[in-house]
C-alpha cells in the first residue's frame, strides 16, 4: 500500500475543487476519483471536473506536506531530493495529454509560482510517450520539451524518478530514458515541492471521458 503519509490531494468534485488533508488520507480516504486497492491507488479525473484557482484543467493530483500536513517547500541546496513513482495509465481524454508527476515552485522568490518541471503523458497512435517540460528560469513564461521516453501503450506499466541533486542536477528517469541538467543557479532560492497524480490538459467534453492511472509506488526522498 503506498505511504500518503506526507501528501494532501485536490479533488475535482462539483463545485471548487477541494482539498483532502494529510490526516484524511491517514484514514484511508476514498472517493470516485481516487479509490484503494491491492493494485495501488487509483486516480480517475472527468474532463468537466472542477478546476482550482489560476488553472482551467481539473486534477486528481497529491501535493507534498510535512507529516503533520502543513505544506512543505525544499531547497535544493540543503539534500538530494527524489520522487519515485511507479504507475499505469488506462485512460487519456481527446486532448491525450496529462501531466503525471511535477517538481513545483511555492513562488516565495519569484512573480509567480511555477513549476520547474510537468513531467506529460501523451497518447500517440496506440503507444503512449513521456516528456518533461522544463523551465530555465524561475520567471520564464515559457518551457522546454524534451522526449524521455517512448513506448508506453495504456495498461502497461512503467516508473519514473524525478529529482533534483543539492548541486543543482535535474535528473528525470522513465525507464531507461533519462534526462540530465544542471539548473539555473536562480532556482536555488526557490522553494519546491513534488506533485503526482493526474492533472488533465483538457476540459471539454462529457463527464465519462477523462484520465485514469493506478499507481503502485510512490516515494519521497529527501537525504
């Protein structure tokens, strides 16, 4: 069963989308987007799926906390910092895109919070690939995109590591696919954070079409 012990979830059920806390998911939370099993964990988000303040896209997607459910921000400075995930999609909206793994800023340091990475899943024919979506800088507006993997069909499993080493190394691992760089030393002030789970690229159509993953494992690492 995998440790939730330091995560919180937003949900997109009707209404604003709402946050499920560290202690809740203690209890063994479930609902219709995110349900328990032998399996692992599985995520389920609708395309007309709420959406939180400043995205248009809805989620079911974690967010770190410290064991006590405050939120929790890191410096990549202090530790070597890694989230591992082992997970299965089943299910892709028309769009065919949905983000499965994110290394976030809190924007203490900068104009806006932005993520440093969006690690993507997205459908191609009937084989699915993983890019990472990469921001130079703390304020860039835009991103880089870069093909870690490819080969994926829905219902295959496959893993993921998404790091960032206290020299200030990127790494992101799909498989055997890998990803290195050094970051910009800006990011070094800012605080991050890891984010998984499903955050759709779409939010059109019926209430049956959305994005679907089992994950199996998934682990923090800060040493």
């Amino acid at each position: 069963m995998l440790d939730l012990s330091t995560w919180n979830l937003t949900t997109p059920q009707r209404g604003p989308a709402a946050t499920v806390s560290t202690a809740m998911l203690r209890r063994d939370y479930q609902s219709p987007y995110f349900h328990r099993s032998a399996s692992g964990v599985e995520f389920w988000v609708p395309v007309n799926g709420a959406h939180t303040h400043g995205s248009e896209f809805p989620r079911t997607e974690l967010r770190e906390t410290s064991p006590s459910g405050a939120l929790l921000s890191w410096r990549y400075p202090n530790a070597d910092n890694l989230l591992v995930a082992t997970l299965r999609v089943d299910a892709v909206p028309s769009s065919r895109r949905m983000v499965i793994g994110q290394i976030h800023s809190d924007g203490r340091s900068s104009a806006e919070a932005l993520p440093l990475v969006k690690l993507v899943y997205q459908q191609r024919l009937d084989q699915g690939r993983v890019q990472a979506l990469v921001r130079d800088r703390p304020d860039d507006a835009a991103t880089r995109t870069y093909t870690v993997y490819d080969g994926i069909p829905l219902g295959t499993a496959f893993s993921y590591r998404l790091g960032v080493s206290r020299s200030g190394i990127l790494s992101i691992q799909v498989n055997d696919g890998q990803l290195r760089q050094q970051l910009d030393p800006q990011w070094a002030h800012q605080g991050l954070y890891f984010k998984a789970g499903l955050y759709l690229q779409d939010n059109r159509g019926p209430a049956t079409e959305g994005g679907r993953a089992t994950f199996s494992n998934l682990t923090i690492f800060h040493q």
